[in-house]
C-alpha cells in the first residue's frame, strides 16, 4: 500500500526543478547560505536540478529571492 502511495506522488513530480543562483548570498542570515550550500549552489550563475519534493520546493520557498526556479 505505501509502494502505491509513493508511485502516485513520484509520477506527479516525476521531473525535477532547475534552480539558478542569481544574487550573492552575501548579507545574508547564516541559515540562508546554509540552506543554498544543501541546495547544492555554491557560484552565482551555478545551476543545479533538484527532484521536485515537498522538501526541495520549501528549501526554494526560503531563499527564493536569490534563485531563479524553472522547469527543466
């Protein structure tokens, strides 16, 4: 029943997220450059695919002021 479950969410978010990092994360809070660094983004204009989860999309929801979010 949780296989199901899991392979229901994974079709509707099957492809991930391209996220840009477009401003630099100085002057920041800490907890902000910690949250691009477990995003994976480290250079402004460096650009990552992360899967499309619940947990990704707060992660952008946070420091979204800095990113650019498409759908690849």
């Amino acid at each position: 029943m949780g296989a199901q479950a899991e392979s229901k969410t994974s079709k509707s978010r099957s492809s991930g997220v391209r996220v840009t990092l477009k401003r630099s994360p100085i002057g920041t809070p800490e907890s902000h450059r910690l949250v691009l660094r477990g995003l994976g983004l480290r250079r402004i204009r460096q650009t990552v695919v992360r899967p499309d989860t619940d947990q990704v999309r707060g992660m952008i929801r946070k420091v979204g002021y800095l990113l650019e979010v498409e759908k690849p």
